[in-house]
C-alpha cells in the first residue's frame, strides 16, 4: 500500500485517460491520493473527483504562481470549500522565487493570508517552495501560527533545513527526484530524516521517476520513488510503504 500524497489530476495531461490512470493506480497498490489545488477552477475540479472517487482526497488554494489573483472574494470561495468532507488540506501554497510568475510581495502577502485561514478551518497545509527557503522558514516559525501543520510538497532543501522544518512540526514530501543520479541532495534527505515524518508523491505529471523520467508522471509512479528511497535507507519496501502510509493517513485524517 502506498499513498500519493500530491498529484494534479485535473490538468489537461490526464483529460483523455484519468479512468486508466486511477485503475492503474489502484491495481499497482496505491491506496490513497491527493488531488490538489492551486487556484478556484482546478480546487473546484480536485474536489470533484474527490467526491466522485472514494480513494481520492483533495486540497484547495493558491499556489505561488496565481498569488496575483488572489483577493477577499477568492479566499470567501476557497473558504466554502474548506468545509467539504473530502477536503483534508490547504495548498498547494508557498513561495517560488525561481519563476517568479508573481512579484515576490504578493507571493508572501497570499503565503500568509492563506496560512492564516488554513489555520482558522484547522486544515493542514501543503507547501511549495522554491529558491525561497529561508523565506518560507521564516514565516513558517511565526509564533501567531505555531498550532499550524502540514508538509513541505517536492521538497529541495538540504538535511539541516528537513530537521529544522521537522522539529517546528512539519512533514518532508519526497518526489520522483530522489530516483536522479545527481539528486545527492534530496537522497540525503530521504535516507537520513525521521521515517515518521516522511512522506511520498509524484507531482504528477511532473517529476516522473526513473525508469519512468521524460515521460508524463502519474500516480501508479509513486512505486518507483517509495523503492528507491527504501533502498537508500536499507529498508523492507513493504516496512516503508505502511510507515509513510500511516503518516499521510496521520496528517491529513484519511480514512
């Protein structure tokens, strides 16, 4: 059993065979998925297919690319959805600093009013950060949201800043990256933190996996990701499955 913690399900890459993808998803042994929103059209098409299929969970929010288009009245909406059952988290929210789709300001003026209102519905949040690490720490440790949890998504930082996220209550999201003969870095990360505040993904439908690498991700993909980072941390893959299952299960209230 394994969990795709993040995947984008309703982009176009998956418009003329979703229905194959979930049934090989499902055959491959992933129990779980998280669709997941990064503005209102594809929150509201995340959560469709959360309530249309019982194995799919779903997220709402902004992701740093569409900070510019956030405001009062799409926060209200995001709001609305945050009460829907099959909503288990915030996100895909945070900071780019690398494309740079929005100015750097209002990426962290969206960062934080979405941190806050994730904090209001108790919901965890699920945090993209690129080239902005020290940024998203710093507003992450802000004792005004010290109660709030969640993971750092595709996670690209170093071993010292996993722990530091780690010890201020947040989960590592480890991507098909970690299968790159030059990923030292990230297979680092995924061989040395805590087994217990681990997670997987696929980021699908990018960052596919070797063997898996140039083609489109999905989530059946997770596979190759979780055995590869079973291997670097000299683990029975069956052992680390359940382990980073029970931890999505435990952060985002799965069933």
């Amino acid at each position: 059993m394994l969990i795709d913690t993040h995947a984008h399900l309703d982009m176009e890459d998956f418009k003329e065979d979703l229905e194959e993808v979930l049934e090989r998803a499902l055959n491959g042994g992933i129990t779980h998925i998280i669709a997941v929103g990064i503005d209102i059209p594809s929150s509201l098409k995340a959560l469709e297919l959360a309530n249309r299929y019982d194995f799919i969970y779903s997220s709402i929010g902004y992701h740093p690319h569409n900070a510019d288009d956030i405001d009062s009245k799409s926060l209200e909406e995001l709001g609305r959805l945050a009460l829907e059952p099959k909503v288990v988290a915030w996100g895909e929210i945070g900071l780019d600093f690398f494309r740079r789709h929005s100015p750097p300001e209002k990426q962290i003026e969206a960062f934080e009013q979405q941190l806050e209102t994730a904090l209001h519905f108790n919901l965890p949040v699920i945090i993209h950060d690129r080239e902005a690490h020290d940024e998203v720490f710093a507003i992450l440790n802000k004792k005004e949201i010290e109660r709030l949890k969640g993971v750092i998504h595709c996670f690209s930082g170093d071993y010292d800043l996993a722990m530091a996220l780690i010890n201020i209550g947040y989960y590592i999201s480890i991507p098909g990256t970690v299968t790159y003969a030059n990923a030292i870095k990230v297979q680092e990360v995924a061989s040395k933190i805590p087994i217990d505040r681990l997670l997987v993904e696929t980021d699908a439908p990018f960052l596919a996996p070797v063997p898996k690498r140039g083609k489109r991700n999905e989530p059946l993909f997770v596979n190759h990701t979780a055995r590869k980072i079973a291997q670097l941390r000299g683990m029975d893959f069956n052992e680390f499955s359940l382990k980073t299952s029970e931890n999505a299960k435990r952060l985002f209230g799965l069933k």
